[in-house]
C-alpha cells in the first residue's frame, strides 16, 4: 500500500515539480487546491487531516513573490504564511501525523550574517528589510518545527531551507516573480521589441545562489526515503552562487538578446550576497543535477511553450 503524503502548494512552482517528478507514482499524493482546503481555515484543515489520515505532510505553500512584490505587500507576506504555516503544523501535531517537511527560505538568514549561510545562524542577527515579513514568517514555522520535536521526540518535524529556487510552473509576470523568470520575461521583451537597453535594478553585483526546482523536487524524495537521519534543519543549494549581472547576461545568451544593460541604482537590491552553506547537505548525501545553464533553456522553453502560447 503507498504511502500518503499531504502536500500543500501543489499548484505552485515547488508543488508541481514535486507532482510531476517521476517518483511521485510510489506514493498517494493529496494535493488539495486552494478552493478545495482553506490552510488559513484551521478547523477545514484538522478535518482533512482527520479524514485523510496521511503519514507525511510536505508544507510547500504560501505567498511568494520577489523584492517588488515584498516590498508592496509585507502585511499578507507576513499574516497569511504565518497563519498557514502555524494551522498546518498544529493541525498535524494534534492528528498525530508523526512526519513533517516544512518548506523555509534562506532570507531568513541575518542580512549581515557571514557568508556562506549557516542553519545556526537564524535569529542571530537583523533581517534585510525587503523582504522581512516573509522572513519572520518562516523563522516562525521552522522554529515551531524544533518545538514540536523537542516536546515530543516521537514527531519528526524538519525544515527544508533552499536557495532561491526557478524553473517550470514558476511565475514570471512583472508584479510578482522572482529574479530569473522575471529578467527571462523583460530580456524576452526585449528582444522582441528590439529595445536596445535592459535595466538592471542597482549595479549587478549582488551574488544569489539559484537552483533549478526540479532538483528540490528529487530531493522532497530522496529525504522521504531517508527521513530519520535528515537533519533538524537543512540547507538545499549548490554551494555557488553568482552576480545578478552573470543571470543577466547567461538569460541573455539562452534568449539571443544582443542589446546592453543599465543599472538603476535607485532600485532596492536586497542582500550582497545569499550563499548557503551545504555541509550538512552533503553529508545527508544528496546533491543537484543541473547546471545554470541547462536550467535556464528548460525554462525558457517552459515559458515559450505554456506561457507565451
């Protein structure tokens, strides 16, 4: 009989990498729409819980959204992943689902911490100010996660911390996407319409570390079947990272867009840098299969196929 996994966010960007990865046949996967199940509805969520009896609950939901999107909306960024991430855990906890992934974000590291970004390091220091909202939502769930734990050693409540994350069913309209299917969307334009510059917000030289989300779909399963010896918390990422210009310029390749870039450097550029450390990663024993390069062409052919069709 397969195992039946709750996931949330199925819909999203990590949710259907997660659905569609080939190992999802091996298990019974319940992955209610939002219409379907409320997470901000705490007594909808225990009863689905309660009915569905799953032995593993992956919380890949939430608000998400780039520096544009966190920066004009930090009130719903906060409120509502906080809400879904305290009604999901606790509704877990009290139907006694023993095993929880919780899905984190590396900005919830200090914005000053040292390089490369340590599990340790949460609450160590102040939080970049563009997306601090989300952060403290986050910080909230995973540290619920150690709670529930400590309390009761019997319930394996662990949290996923990846890098940014891009790739197939990501969003790439203007007003809410992340940095990669955002640029891929405006060097796309560009292109087409023959513009001869592409701004760039600040001067590039902000360091991110990107993985392709397909990667931390095969890791969702590769930490399933070996959840007892993950750790409490865990970094996902590729251990490098590169300048904001180099995405630029790469996307740019990928597309065939000739043109040239301006800085605005009236723009917010977030964090120097977000490189996660990856030593406990490594010797959990996985690590990610594809290269920037060959991320951005599935992407883009994702977005030429089922975006702009």
């Amino acid at each position: 009989m397969k195992k039946i996994i709750l996931l949330t966010g199925g819909s999203g960007m990590v949710g259907s990498n997660i659905i569609k990865h080939n190992f999802s046949q091996n298990y019974k996967i319940l992955s209610p729409t939002s219409s379907d199940l409320n997470l901000l509805n705490y007594k909808d969520l225990e009863d689905y819980i309660k009915f569905n009896k799953p032995e593993l609950v992956i919380h890949a939901a939430g608000i998400v959204g780039g520096i544009k999107a966190n920066i004009n909306y930090p009130v719903k960024f906060l409120v509502d992943n906080m809400q879904m991430g305290l009604n999901i855990l606790m509704a877990s906890k009290t139907q006694k689902v023993k095993k929880f992934i919780n899905f984190s974000s590396s900005c919830m590291y200090p914005k000053n911490a040292r390089n490369p970004l340590l599990e340790d390091s949460i609450l160590k220091g102040e939080l970049e100010s563009t997306n601090e909202g989300y952060a403290l939502s986050k910080i909230t769930s995973t540290r619920l996660c150690e709670y529930i734990s400590r309390e009761d050693s019997s319930f394996l409540y662990k949290t996923v911390i990846p890098c940014n994350l891009y790739g197939k069913y990501d969003d790439f309209s203007y007003e809410n996407s992340h940095m990669i299917p955002g640029v891929i969307k405006k060097i796309h334009d560009a292109k087409n319409k023959n513009l001869e510059f592409v701004n760039i917000w600040g001067d590039g030289l902000a360091r991110r570390e990107f993985m392709y989300a397909a990667d931390i779909a095969d890791f969702i399963y590769y930490a399933v079947e070996n959840f007892n010896k993950m750790p409490q918390n865990i970094n996902v990422g590729l251990g490098l990272d590169y300048s904001i210009i180099e995405y630029y310029k790469i996307i740019a390749d990928v597309i065939g867009y000739k043109g040239k870039f301006n800085h605005d450097m009236t723009k917010p550029t977030g964090m120097n840098r977000k490189l996660i450390d990856d030593k406990r990663l490594n010797e959990f024993g996985w690590s990610h299969q594809t290269s920037l390069e060959t991320g951005i062409k599935e992407t883009y052919k994702y977005f030429l196929d089922e975006v702009k069709k």
